[in-house]
C-alpha cells in the first residue's frame, strides 16, 4: 500500500483558526475543480489560540505535483 502524505499550510494569529478553516474550503474547491474525488481528506487542526493549520492527505506518487502547485509550507507522512 502506498504512503499518505500529509501537506500543512500553518496560519499563525488571533484568527489563525478562521484562516485555516477558510484554506481548507479552498482545499476541497481545488479538489473539486479537478475531479479529485477519490483525494478528499482534509481538515482543521488547532495547535493553539494563536496557531492552527489546514491540511490535505494525498498519495506520496502526486506528492510533488500538488506540492509544487499549492505550495504546503510542510509535509508529513499521513498515519
């Protein structure tokens, strides 16, 4: 089975959870536009009052290719 790979985009401040809540919509509408149904787990993490983060889990084999179009500031393995 392939590894997931988890793409971060961190947002830090007082609003950092409205920030990350609104990329993930972002998230699912490019999943949209691009008939990426079967790539459809994302999220809302909330580290602190002054830092959250939106994610999206893709295959490691398109890992590069959304990365260098969406620019993630980080990535992890997805377990």
């Amino acid at each position: 089975m392939e590894r997931q790979i988890k793409l971060i985009w961190d947002f830090r401040g007082p609003d950092s959870n409205k920030t990350a809540e609104h990329h993930e919509i972002h998230l699912k509408d490019f999943i949209k536009t691009e008939a990426l149904d079967m790539l459809n787990i994302t999220g809302v993490e909330r580290i602190s009052d002054i830092h959250s983060l939106a994610f999206w889990v893709v295959p490691e084999s398109d890992m590069k290719k959304f990365r260098d179009i969406l620019k993630p500031h980080r990535a992890t393995v997805y377990t």
